[in-house]
C-alpha cells in the first residue's frame, strides 16, 4: 500500500474528502519528522513508537575502488511495533 491508497481508503472509510485527508496525514507525518529531528519520541500507545537511534562509527569499503573509508557515526530514525500491533499482524 502506498500514500495515495491509504489517502483513499481513510476517505472511503471516513466519508472525508481525499483532500482533507491527504492534508491530515501530511500534517501527522510532518509532526513526526519534526519531534524525531529536535530529539523528541513519539509514542501511540498500542501501535508503537517512533524514535531516533545513534548508529556509531564504522569502517566501510568503498565498492569501486576497493579504498578503505571511515562511515562517522549518525542518527537514524526507528519504529518499534506495539503489542497490539504486533497482535494483529500475526
């Protein structure tokens, strides 16, 4: 499932427009994006948590040249499923 089916099967399911629900998961999703950027988590209980992880440092490999580099460390978003979740999709 993409964006847009989402967008039209919460506006079959709702009775709202596809564009009032297209803005409604644009702004949830962009709410989302600015709690992980500024350190924040979220949580929906029963669904599951965003959150960010510190992925450290590492040694790679560049593939086209064979030439060792170093990777720095980063920050990577995460989602760990609730239980709930984790229920209905066994």
């Amino acid at each position: 499932m993409n964006k847009t089916d989402l967008v039209n099967n919460i506006s079959a399911k709702s009775g709202m427009t596809k564009k009032d629900v297209e803005a409604v998961l644009n702004n949830f999703l962009g709410e989302i994006t600015t709690a992980l950027s500024s350190g924040d988590k979220v949580q929906l209980i029963g669904f599951g948590t965003f959150e960010t992880r510190k992925r450290s440092g590492r040694t790679g490999r560049n593939p086209q040249t064979g030439n060792t580099i170093t990777i720095p460390e980063s920050k990577v978003p995460a989602f760990k499923a609730g239980n709930k979740l984790k229920d209905a999709v066994k």
